[in-house]
C-alpha cells in the first residue's frame, strides 16, 4: 500500500507539474558582459544541472572559499538537527503507538472500557453511557490527541533551542530567546487545538463508516489543505508577524507594472515585519479567493538592488499566473485517498496487534504513527513538485524581467544572507528540497542569457499578457474580488 501511495503521489506531481521548459541547449560558456561576476566554467568542483534544464555550474565559481565554508558549517548542523528532531518524534509517536507507559495503558484501557487483564465491561442499566464509559466520547479522544501534539512539541523543542542558537550566533536570528520561545508556545497551541480536532474527527468516522472511514478522512484532509490556503493568512499568520499594505513608490509601482506585463493581478502587496525576527530576505504568494496575497519581507525591501527585488517579485507573479497554490490544493486531493487508506490499513494492524479498538481513544496512538509515516513518504514526491513548480517560476520570472544577471545576483544574495547551502547533499535534497538549490538557479539563469531565442519568447509572453483583461489598479490594501 505504501509503494502504490507513492506512485500515486509521484504521477499527481507528474500531471500537476509544469511543462518541460523553452529554449535551446545553453551555448558555450563565456564571461559575463559587465560587472564582478566570476566568469562560469568548468573548474572548481562538481557542477550540478539545474534540474536537468540549466547550465551546469560549480558553487566555488559563484562563491569564495571562506562564503561557503561559513554557509556549509552553518547549514551542515541545521540539517543534522532538524533530522535529529524528526526522528525523534516519529521514535514518540511509535513508542506510544507499540509500548505506552503504565499509567497511559490503564487509562486508555478505561477508555475502552477493559480492565486490567484486557476483559471488556459492559455497562448496563439508567448509569450506562455515564461514568468510565464516558471516556470512550469525544473528549476522550480530542484529549488524547492534544496531549500527543504537546509532546512531541516538548521533545522537540531542545534541538530547536540548540537550532535557534546557532542561528542566533550566526547573525541570521535576531529574534530574543524569550519572544522565540512565545512564538513556539504559540505553535504547539495551535498544534494541540487543530490535533485534539483531528482526533475527535477520527474517532467519529471511524464508528460512523467503519471501513470505509478513510474516505470521509480524505475529504477532511483536502478540507484542511483548504482551510490552511484560504484562511491561514488572515487568522494564523497574523498571531506571528504585523502586515502592512505596500505603501505607494517606486516597488509597488514596479510590481503592478510587472503585473501588468504578466497579465495577473496584484491588487493586494503586502510588507511583513521579518526583520524583528531575523535577517532573512525572502517573499512568497499565499491564500485563496479573498484571502490572496503577495507578501514581500521588510528586509528583501530594505537590503535588495531595484534589480534583485525586480527579479523576487517576477518569481511571485509567476506563482499567481500559475494559480499554483490551488494547484497544491489539488495535489493532495489526488493524493489524500491512497494516503488515508495507508492510515486505515496500518492503523488497523497497529490496533488489532495491540488488542485495541479501532474506534476507541487508544487507536488514536497508532493512527497519529500512520499519519506521520503518510505524510513523510508522500512528502517526497511532495517536494519534487514543488521543486518542478519553483524552477517554472524562475523561467517565467526570467522571460518577464528579461534580466538573467538580476536573477543570478538575487541567488547570491540570498544565498549569503541566508546562509544556505548553494549545493547541498544530493540525497537531502532529492528528499527534503522544496526550491532548486542556489547553483541549479544560477545554471538556469545562465542558460536563458545563452538562449538566442529568449528575447522572442519574452516578447511573446508580453504581447499575450496584453491582451487580456487589464490587471486592476487598486489602492494599497484593497484586495482581489474573486
């Protein structure tokens, strides 16, 4: 079952991704035109293709010694640890799933209404349905639930003070260690609400359709992906960080023109405070319908050339011509039904080798285990699609802008001011990568600048965005009205 979810989830991201990208086989290298940049070559380490679209390009070529032994040092740990926290959790959720404490059992075991040796009790007459049956209701099950999201956010959060330190030192954290630790409480709230919702949620299904549960869970999957796209951005994100509308000048008016070449609308832009938490540039696109917006990092506008934030906010408009983020929607509704029939099948084996009731507060353990196990498989191909879905924009981006150099400039920056990794682990990054890396980026950036044809293809691009429906100028703020 697991191999078919896979192989689910991989042909989804086949469909879903975008189409092989335009232009000829990169023409020979040759130096930059103008500016510092190191002439791109052949020397200096192992090249990697950019997704097998770009040039090959070697980090040491973009890249002095002593830039990336500071990236590499930083990030090699960061992985380590962030590996080290999900390994730990997934050990949590299996020992609660296979062995629980004693006092755990017995009180799960009252939640099923066993005794000690596992005999059933059946309660009978006017109390029955009351008492140490009622345990077995709803909040038995949203309690369960909440308490496993609590711990698993404890035993995480020493390697996550340990991550947020050496960030901290690195310069790349700037957030003080007692606001650092308010957002964390924050999130495990959040967890341990939506977890003791979730759990309350199974248990129903599971008693209402039996077998069959795991298709009412899909639709609650795709309704939570739903849900988190629509509403997020306006209920959860603003509990973190303060968004204020792009004010009037000289990058709002660059953005809408942009829109406008791209033909998408950009009526609402909004800046978020990052700085107060970190040095960090970055922007991304997010929400649904009435909630949707393009949100640019105070620091990407404070520390960018006019040239590298022209090439960011490219990137994002590309995302909204796309309409990628209900495109992920629909990815995990093609891949929600096989993943709850992973958690159906194996939450039900879990259950029936430990004796317990699939519809009991027990089960919820074992499912909680599946659940994590779906998610990190189906994950993978997860992140290829999302890695096909980043590497179009950077096309797109590059088409609109016509500005190979901004984009080359843009990775270097980030890079450095990230302190990512340009060319991280082949493995990592086949598993976790959400984004090309930094080199796979500067390849695909090299390759347009060689393209005879790209010019054409960008003023195709501009000449069909022209003809349709002109992008609405809005006031800062207003937002879209579909």
């Amino acid at each position: 079952m697991a191999i078919l979810a896979l192989v689910t989830a991989y042909s989804a991201a086949w469909l879903l991704a975008p189409g092989a990208p335009l232009g000829a086989d990169p023409l020979p290298a040759e130096p930059p035109a103008t500016g510092p940049l190191p002439a791109p070559g052949a020397e200096g380490g192992l090249a990697r293709r950019a997704g097998g679209d770009g040039e090959a390009v070697a980090a040491e070529e973009w890249f002095g010694a002593a830039q990336l032994d500071r990236m590499r040092d930083f990030r090699g740990p960061q992985r380590l640890l962030g590996l080290a926290g999900l390994l730990l959790e997934l050990a949590l959720l299996t020992a609660l799933a296979i062995w629980a404490p004693p006092r755990i059992a017995r009180l799960l075991r009252r939640g099923r209404g066993q005794g000690e040796g596992g005999e059933r009790h059946i309660e009978r007459g006017p109390g029955a349905g009351h008492g140490r049956r009622a345990w077995c209701g709803p909040a038995a099950a949203a309690l369960v639930a909440a308490g496993i999201a609590l711990a698993a956010a404890v035993v995480a959060l020493p390697l996550g003070v340990f991550a947020a330190e050496r960030a901290r030192d690195a310069g790349l954290l700037t957030q003080p260690p007692l606001a650092w630790l308010g957002d964390r409480a924050r999130e495990a709230a959040i967890a341990v609400a939506l977890a003791a919702l979730a759990g309350t949620l199974a248990i129903a299904l599971i008693r209402r359709l039996g077998r069959w549960w795991w298709l009412g869970g899909s639709t609650l999957v795709v309704l939570y992906a739903v849900f988190i796209a629509w509403l997020a951005p306006i209920v959860i994100a603003p509990l973190f960080n303060e968004f204020e509308p792009l004010p009037d000048g000289e990058a709002r008016t660059e953005i809408i023109s942009l829109a406008d070449r791209a033909g998408v609308e950009a009526d609402e832009i909004l800046v978020v405070d990052a700085g107060r938490r970190s040095t960090a540039i970055n922007a991304y696109v997010t929400g649904l319908g009435p909630s949707k917006r393009i949100v640019v990092y105070d620091n990407a506008l404070d520390g960018l050339r006019r040239d590298a934030l022209r090439s960011v906010l490219a990137h994002e408009l590309a995302h909204v011509e796309a309409r990628d983020v209900p495109r992920g929607v629909l990815w995990v509704a093609l891949v929600a039904p096989l993943g709850m029939l992973f958690v159906q099948g194996a939450g039900a084996r879990l259950a029936q080798a430990r004796g317990v009731e699939p519809g009991s507060p027990a089960a919820i353990p074992g499912l909680a285990l599946c659940l994590a196990l779906a998610v990190l498989m189906l994950g993978v191909p997860a992140a290829h699609l999302s890695r096909q879905v980043e590497a179009r924009a950077d096309r797109f981006a590059l088409e609109l802008s016509g500005e190979p150099r901004a984009l080359i400039e843009l990775q270097r920056d980030l890079a450095r001011t990230n302190l990512s990794d340009p060319d991280p682990p082949a493995l990592w990054h086949f598993l976790f990568a959400t984004h090309p890396s930094t080199v796979e980026r500067i390849g695909t950036a090299l390759e347009y600048g060689r393209d005879p044809l790209a010019d054409r293809r960008a003023a195709d691009r501009r000449a069909s965005a022209a003809r349709r429906v002109p992008t609405a100028r809005r006031g800062p703020g207003t937002r879209a009205g579909s």
